[in-house]
C-alpha cells in the first residue's frame, strides 16, 4: 500500500513537523513576553529603527522601492 507510506511519511510527517515548530515558536515568544510595558516599547522602536534602516539603505542603493 503506497499511499500509506505517502500518507504516513510525508504528510503527516509534514503536519507534525508545522505542529512542533509552532509549539517551539510558542514557547520562545513566552519567554520573550513578560509583561512590562518598557519592554515592548523597547520591542516597537527596534522593529521601527529596522523598518527605518532598510527603507534608507534601499533609498542609498537604489533599489527604487518609492517609485
């Protein structure tokens, strides 16, 4: 039976696989939350500084993302 071993081993492989990585990424992100305010500020100004950087390295190379 061909279609078990497709059935078993990729897709439900496959589906486990999305499961534990999204039961990882939980865990990690619970970590990062803690509660305080201050720190999801701090959270917010980097991801802006970032946003910030990429758009003027874009400007300085040109990739032409404004136009």
């Amino acid at each position: 039976m061909l279609w078990k071993l497709f059935d078993i081993g990729v897709i439900d492989g496959f589906l486990h696989a999305v499961g534990d990585v999204v039961t990882e990424t939980g865990g990690v992100l619970r970590r990062v939350q803690a509660g305080f305010v201050r720190g999801y500020a701090a959270i917010i100004l980097v991801g802006a500084l970032a946003l910030i950087g990429f758009f003027a390295y874009s400007a300085v190379i040109g990739l032409g993302l404004f136009r």
